[in-house]
C-alpha cells in the first residue's frame, strides 16, 4: 500500500499526474451504524464509466526526491476534462457504493485538483532548473539533495492546505497517517470485524488494522506487496522501509488462494485494478470493504461493478475520516451461487 518511506499528503494527487514519465524516473535519489437489507443493485446502465485514475495518489519517497522533479515535469496545464482524468463517476445512484460522496465535495475536489495542478506547473520551472543544475555538473548531490527536500516539504504542505483544506498544524495529515494510517478504524468497526473473525487483509501497509484487530482479540493475517515506489501512478508504492505498527506479512492477491476459509479484508485499497484482483482471487463468502465508493480516491469502477453484480451489502458503518475524506466500512456477502456458477468458480 506504501513504499520505501512514502510521502503521505501526496496520495491525494491524481494518478495522471505521474504519466508519461521522463527518462529523469530512472536516476536514483463510525460512529453511527445504519443496517442495509440486502438486495440487488443495478447500475444505470446509460450512465458513463469513470476513466481509470481519478481522484488518486502520487507516491513520493524522501530521499528520493527525483520522484518530485519527475510529477512537476510531467504536469499537464490541460483542464480535467482536456487531460482525461476527471475523477468523479457520472453514474446516477443505483447502489450502496454510487452515492457516498457528497455533491459539494466532489465540486471542492474538482477545484483543488485544479489548483494543484497549477501549483505544480508554478514549481515546474525551479525543480527542473535544478535537475539540470545536477546534470551539468553545477549543483553537487549534497546541494541537490538538500533543495529538494525543501521542495519535497513544501509541495507536501500545499497539498494539505489545497487537497484537505488543512493548514493548522500544517502537517496535519502526515501525523494522522503514522497514527491510524489511511483511514482511522473505531471502536464498532473493531467489534464487526472481530465478530467475523478469521479474517485475511491484503494490502495492510504498515499493519494499524491489524494491530488494532489482534489487539481485540481476532485472528487477522494481514499482507502487503511492499513493491517499490511504481513509476505507472497506477497506485501507491508499499512502506518497505518504514516503521512496522502491525504483523504484516510480504504477499498479494495471490495468498489468498490459500485462506479461502477467511473473512477478506480491503482497507483503504489504491486507485487501480488491486482491489479488483482480490475479488477475482477470493473464494470466500464474506468481505468486509474499508474506502470511499465509486468516483472515489479508492478502487475501481470495475471493481464497485463486481459488487453490485455478486455481493450484497449487510452492514455499513460510519468511521471517523480525516477532513475532505469519506470513507466507510462495508460489510458484503457473497450471494448464493447456482450450480453452474459455483462450478465456474473452482480452480482448474
């Protein structure tokens, strides 16, 4: 879910920002709970797919703060609609995960990606003076790397202020990530999910829902890729590298092939085809979704499409989200397979 020591307000920037990549890339450097009846849910079918990307994160490593110099390069001054990314579906609410986000946010949203990407351009010209400074020989690596952390810490909090809206303290949402992660679980999430125990987590980070669920005393295995920083932008590099809060262990979808038999568990998954992955791998009849619904910073619509197509929502949970945020817990069942679906579903 994270990467060699990734920069946590930077998530938040839309994953087209990171495309087409210069050859720079490679230098080193709830507290309310509603109960759903479960039912189908059928989408409109006239409405328009949200491009891939959308309202996404970027990864950024300290250290190696090229990653920087790489997205400033690469910002487009198209408006949204010009550079293919708008992030919001057009679908009409027609399931439990089409209509999460408020109306308003998704207005302030489309401003300040707006806003970042001409932030962005603004810094464009120094980073790249400076990348050029380094090539030629005029700025030693000391000096360079120096200037960029500076620029690294900057840019970080003006994505808090334009991205969440929060500037006091200004590293508000670096300090709510090392303490909760992506998203903050509560008390009643804790007890839905214990009472679901054994449960498998794939893409876990550095292990706070874990912790959080050991702690009360359910059995949770939890894995996470820990990839290295990816140059696609089509989701989050791993936290290889920083401080371990829960037992996480290295593994993908792929280790769900042998916990078939546990409650799944996606928190917080990145923008992409990860989540998606997951459901195509899982076998079980039992997952407990953690993120924002369609049009959202998470998953895919072709993800939120299985669901409406083979799940039911049980159970949805209010959490406590950082501000400009707005996720929630859904707990889904798998719906009764007939024979010849549950015979397409074995392994071959």
């Amino acid at each position: 879910m994270s990467g060699a020591l990734v920069r946590p307000a930077l998530r938040q920037l839309p994953a087209s920002m990171c495309r087409r990549l210069p050859p720079a890339a490679s230098q080193p450097g709830l507290r309310s709970t509603t109960a759903v009846t479960p039912q189908r849910y059928h989408r409109n079918n006239s409405s328009r797919r949200r491009p891939s990307g959308g309202w996404d994160s970027m990864p950024l490593a300290p250290g190696a703060s090229i990653l920087l110099a790489v997205a400033l390069c690469s910002v487009s001054t198209d408006s949204p609609a010009e550079a293919g990314w708008w992030p919001f579906s057009k679908r009409q609410p027609s399931s439990p995960f089409s209509n999460t986000i408020p109306r308003q946010a998704k207005k302030q949203r489309a401003k300040a990606e707006v806003q970042m990407r001409n932030y962005l351009a603004k810094m464009r010209m120094p980073v790249q003076e400076l990348m050029a400074g380094l090539r030629k020989g005029e700025v030693t690596r000391e000096e360079y790397d120096k200037r960029m952390s500076v620029f690294n810490d900057e840019v970080e909090l003006a994505t808090h202020r334009i991205i969440f809206g929060v500037s006091d303290p200004p590293d508000a949402r670096r300090r709510y990530e090392a303490e909760h992660g992506n998203c903050r679980y509560t008390p009643e999430a804790i007890r839905l999910m214990s009472a679901l125990s054994p449960l498998v987590e794939i893409g876990a980070g550095r292990g706070h829902w874990q912790r959080g669920l050991s702690e009360a005393g359910a059995t949770v295995i939890s894995f996470d890729k820990w990839a290295t920083t990816p140059s696609s932008g089509n989701e989050r590099g791993t936290t290889a590298g920083m401080p371990q809060i829960g037992r996480v262990l290295p593994g993908d979808e792929h280790a769900l092939r042998l916990h078939r038999d546990k409650t799944l568990l996606l928190v917080y998954p990145p923008p992409g085809d990860m989540a998606l992955r997951c459901l195509h791998e899982y076998r079980g009849d039992t997952l407990v979704y953690v993120g924002e619904g369609r049009g959202g910073a998470n998953a895919s619509d072709e993800f939120f499409d299985g669901l409406d197509a083979e799940w039911d929502v049980e159970n949805i949970l209010d959490l406590d989200p950082f501000p400009q945020c707005f996720e929630r817990l859904f707990l889904l069942r798998r719906r009764q397979r007939t024979a010849v679906g549950a015979s397409s579903q074995q392994d071959p």
